[in-house]
C-alpha cells in the first residue's frame, strides 16, 4: 500500500466526482414537472422513466459500491462460498417477473409510494404498515453505511486523509466532503440526480470489469496461475481448497435463497421499480437485468486475482482497491476507483429517499399529521433524507466497519421478514392482518436473537448462519426465521378467520393489479373483503 497519495489516481477520481456533482445539481431541471412538491416527483422522479433509465436506475441501485468492494472480498477470504451473491442474483430475476408488475400497477391506481402504503390500503391495518416501515427504514441505515464505507476505502488506498495518527477531522474530511456533496443534491434534484448520475456509475463498472477481466490476469500468468495460487492458499489454510466443504452447502444454498427472497424486498429497490412510467418496463427490466449478473460474476473473480497478485490487507474491504491500485497504471486506477466511488452515491440517494419516504408516508403522515398537503410531505421527507444521511455518517465515523458490515447482514434478516405481507398481499388476501403482524413480530425477534447469539468472522455476535432447528445443518439464519413467520402466520390466519375476527377495509381491487398507465381509474370505495375468502387476484 502506498505511502504517500497517489496523485494522478486522486486528480482522476476528483475529475469524476465534480463531474457526477454537477449532474446532480442539474437533475432538478431534467424533465422536472410545473409542480415538483410532491412526492411523486421528488421521491419518484415522476412515475417517469423508461426502460433504459430505469435498467440504470436499478442496477445502480442494486450492483453498489459495498457489491463492488464486498463480494470479491468474501471470494478473497473464504474462496468459492463467497459466490453464493451470483445465484441470488439469478433466482431473483423469475421471482421478480411475477411480482413486481402486480405492484407497480396497484401503486399507480393509488398513488403508493412505499410498500407500507400499499400494505395499508390492501389490508387496512396502520399497525401492519408500521411495522412494515420501521423494518425498512432500520434495514436500510446501516446499508447507507456502508456506501460510506465503500468510499472511505477507496480514500484510504489513495491515501487522502493521512494515517491513523492523523486529526480525525483531517481523516475524515474527504468523506464530509463527499457526504455534503451527496446530502445537497438529493436534497435538491431528489431521485432525479441518482437516475442521472447512474448513467456514469454503470459505463465506469462495466469499463472497469472489462479492463480488469483481461489486464490482470495477463499480467498475472493467466487464469489457470490465478486458480492455482487461490486453491493453495485455501488448501493451505485448511479450508480443503477453492469449494465449500460439503458442510457449508447448507448455508451457500440458503444464503442464495434467502438473499434473493430479500433484495426487493429493499424499500430503495421498490423506490426505483415505482419511478418507471409502466408496467411493462418493469416486466422488460426483469428480462434485461440478468446482464447484471454476469458481470457481477466477473466482478467476484477479483477476488482470486487479489490472492494471486499477492495482495495483503488486514481489512479485506480493501482488498480489491489495493488490486487494482498495485495492477493497474495510475490513471485507470482513478477511474477504477471513481468507478466504486460513485458507486456508493447512487444507492446512498436512493436508499435515503426510500428511507425518508416510508417516515414521511406511513409514520409522520398516518400518525403525527393525517391532514398533511403534498408539499408539507415533500418538505418532511426531504429533511429526513438529510438526517438519514447524517446518522449513517455517525455510525461510519463512531464505529468500527465491522460492526456496519454485521448491521447490514441483521437488516437483510429483518426485511425478508416483511415478504408475506407484501407479496402475500398482492395475489391474496386470505392472510389475516393480526396473522401476519404475529408472524412479522415472531421472525423479527427469533432473527435477532439468533444473529446475536451467533459470532461473525469479525465479532462475538450477529452472524447470519446457524444451526437450523429439526434439520442439523447449518444454514441462513433469515431464511430460518421467514420459514417460522409463515408458519405463525398460517396458522394464526386459520384460528383467526374460524373465530371471524375483523377484517380490515381492503381499498384495492381485482383490476388494479393489472392496470397500466392510461388506463381509466376504477372505483376504490370497496367493501370489506368476506373473512376467509382469498383475493383470488
């Protein structure tokens, strides 16, 4: 690692960044609306974007600078389990495809901006869609945390901000810098500046991965001296060599599953699925975004390329910056690094706007201020992005990064857990709403608890895999605990419509979940659905 700052390296990634600030500021005047206070414009571009916007949007959305940094480094630390990020991302796609449609077109027909909105429309409990929002918003945090974490690593290879001995507020004043930056131009363009700017995030990453795909293994021998060089030092390690132990194949498959239920789950993905003009630019997106994968594939092997490259760190998230810091000329490693640099600014925008949303919409709105206009929604939202943004900091700055790395793993538990609602909720409405407020609440606590009570590579608590109960195998510890929310949920929903408890008011209706944009409204005013009965959607 350099000693010094790599100044051809930072002077690159400086170019880059003013370039994608600018952007920012300009988003607000790209096809702004006569009246943007609202949180259709501000925190949903409009409802306005089509394919190719929205493909950016999602893949920056979801392919961040904690993807960039992260994944490779599993593959660095344990070898071949690290990949299990690859097939989620397959699975996810089909998944997806049956799903997502369905929501956009209910959340055009009623204006939801969140997925607690439309949980409190379908089953007409403001205690469920809390519950819905709290989730998401504590699931997020930590995830804006570490796109913080993913830029501070890329300074740190540079070597802007000094050494450990250095003032912290010498250390840590490029990422302030970044996070003002960032914080000022969502605040003032809103989802419009993340849509822009994803443009710039997605060319430099996939001219990145390109590059490094065949540039270093060139100068590396090939890819027969990478994997030889990998498979030693795993088999020397103990680890049997680059596969998982046949013991680790519970908990690769599980992993991949669980993840895959999870990432739409994700308030930002459902932020930049809502911002699209149509239903079928969803259905087109789930057939387009696969491209994703492959190079996320592509990206992982960067991490065989660090161990072959002889590449030492103590923080494996600095792993691939310093690969490519050591591999490549100075002037590619500014673009690989403003590459992951503004790779963590697109999705720290989305997820704050998604974050500020669910506050604004299902906490501030339906709890503190029923009677709140469009602009006050607007003006709440954009100052709670501004103090999410701010908290994430506190945790990067207060914190060790191992700790934000754990918190991340516990909100990706957390929000699997609100998987029956909502899509339940879409193709049915047989699940009752305390049924499914019980579930949520029994896979929040045994999550939580297991997670804790289980110790990570780095720390005494929140691991993500364990034993699973009744089974003897190791496995995620999310998937376990969404396994026991259904169950509850079933069978709470059994007891409650034998009793004939009360339903709630559903507002939705059969053909709001296939509508497209032009078509007519329908008539929202609905009766209660008949207990018992599904929705048969």
């Amino acid at each position: 690692m350099n000693d010094g700052v790599n100044g051809i390296a930072l002077a690159v990634f400086i170019f880059f960044f003013v370039a994608v600030t600018v952007m920012g500021f300009l988003a607000a005047r790209w096809r702004a609306a006569e009246n943007a206070n609202n949180l259709d414009e501000w925190g949903l571009g409009g409802r306005s974007f089509g394919t190719w916007i929205t493909w950016f949007l999602l893949g920056g959305d979801l392919y961040t600078a904690y993807t960039f940094v992260a994944v490779p480094a599993a593959i660095y630390a344990t070898g071949a389990a690290g990949f299990f990020a690859v097939p989620y991302t397959i699975l996810v796609y089909p998944l997806i495809f049956t799903f997502l449609p369905r929501l956009w077109s209910v959340s055009h027909k009623h204006g939801y901006v969140t997925t607690s909105d439309f949980v409190r429309g379908r089953f007409g409990s403001k205690g469920l869609s809390l519950a819905v929002a709290i989730t998401g918003i504590l699931a997020t945090m930590p995830y804006i945390a570490l796109q913080l974490v993913g830029i501070q690593a890329v300074l740190d290879v540079m070597g802007v901000g000094g050494g450990e001995n250095t003032n912290w507020f010498i250390k840590d004043l490029p990422l302030l810098i970044a996070f003002g930056v960032l914080a000022a131009y969502t605040y003032s363009s809103g989802l419009r500046a993340p849509a822009l700017i994803a443009f710039v995030k997605d060319t430099l990453i996939y001219i990145v991965i390109a590059v490094a795909i065949i540039y270093i293994p060139i100068k590396l021998g090939g890819f027969d001296d990478i994997f030889s060089a990998a498979n030693d030092k795993f088999t020397k390690a103990g680890a049997g060599g680059l596969a998982p132990a046949a013991e680790g194949q519970w908990a690769y498959g599980t992993l991949a599953l669980g993840s895959a239920l999870a990432l739409f789950m994700y308030p930002h993905s459902i932020t930049a699925t809502l911002s699209s003009r149509s239903r079928e630019v969803i259905r087109r997106n789930t057939t387009i975004l696969p491209l994703y994968s492959l190079m996320l594939g592509l990206l992982a092997l960067l991490g065989f390329m660090a161990i072959a490259a002889g590449v030492t760190v103590e923080n494996g998230q600095l792993a691939i910056p310093q690969l490519f810091e050591d591999m490549f000329p100075d002037w590619f490693t500014g673009v690989a690094f403003a590459a992951i640099g503004i790779g963590a600014l697109v999705p720290a925008a989305i997820m704050s706007i998604a974050a500020a949303n669910l506050f604004t919409r299902n906490i501030y709105k339906d709890f503190l201020r029923p009677n709140a206009t469009a602009e006050e929604e607007t003006k709440v939202s954009k100052l709670v992005s501004l103090l999410v943004k701010v908290g994430a900091l506190i945790f990067v700055l207060g914190m060790d990064k191992t700790v934000a790395i754990n918190f991340q793993l516990l909100g990706g538990i957390w929000i699997l857990q609100t998987f029956p609602a909502l899509v339940g909720g879409l193709f049915t409405r047989w699940f009752h709403r305390w049924a499914l407020l019980a579930g949520w609440a029994v896979g929040m606590v045994y999550g939580t608890w297991k997670a804790y009570d289980t110790p990570s590579g780095t720390q005494k608590h929140f691991g993500n895999t364990a034993d699973v109960p009744g089974i003897g195998e190791i496995g995620y510890i999310g998937l376990t605990a969404f396994v026991l929310n259904v169950v509850v949920t079933v069978v709470l929903t059994l007891i409650l419509r034998a009793v004939k408890a009360p339903d709630g008011v559903d507002e939705t209706s059969s053909a709001d979940y296939k509508a497209d944009a032009g078509d007519p409204g329908v008539q929202t005013d609905l009766p209660p659905a008949t207990a018992g009965a599904p929705g048969g959607h």
